[in-house]
C-alpha cells in the first residue's frame, strides 16, 4: 500500500464547529460541528469521563483538544472512524508547525 504525501503547508484547516458549556449537570460540555450537530462519539466518550470522575475543567480540555483532531480531520475530508496512523501523523506535524492556537484576551 503507497503512502501519499499531503501537502500540510497548504493545508487551511477552518475553525469548524465549537465546544458549547451546556449548564447542565449531565452534560456540562458539548462538541458540535461546524452545522450546530452534536458530535456524537465525543458526547459518549465525554459521558465516560464524567462517569470516571474527571472533573468539568478535565472534560472541556480534552473536548478543546478533540476539537482541534476534528477539524484537522474536516480539511483533510477524512472521517473520524477512518482516521489511520498517517492522520495522526500529519496532525503531530501539522501542530509542531503552526503552534498552539493564541487566543486574545477578553479585555484587550
């Protein structure tokens, strides 16, 4: 099986979809896509956590950070369960590049 090279510097990866606070207790935190539509595997995988015990702060960071493979994942037009090492790969490569998102604070 060839291996294809992506092209991650002309790579425009969107700021599709958001994590929402919800207020409500069971479901403090909710990832949707860039269509307002919940994602699903993430809303049960954030129900697992919050059955682990993590914390809400706990269950926002990593929704952030799934957010972030989710859009990758958009860009490239590849679906979440047909993700391969190759995406994880070039989305290692992709935020060695272009850093961590900066966010302007809400009073400047």
């Amino acid at each position: 099986m060839q291996e294809f090279a992506r092209d991650l510097a002309a790579l425009v990866v969107p700021q599709a979809g958001r994590v929402v606070a919800t207020g409500d207790p069971w479901e403090p935190w909710r990832l949707v896509d860039g269509d307002g539509v919940v994602v699903e595997p993430v809303a049960a995988y954030l129900r697992d956590l919050q059955a682990a015990g993590r914390s809400t702060a706990t269950a926002r960071s990593y929704a952030l950070d799934l957010l972030r493979w989710l859009r990758f994942l958009w860009a490239v037009e590849v679906g979440w369960d047909r993700a391969t090492r190759v995406e994880a790969r070039d989305f290692c490569r992709w935020l060695l590049v272009v850093g961590k998102p900066t966010w302007v604070h809400w009073r400047h």
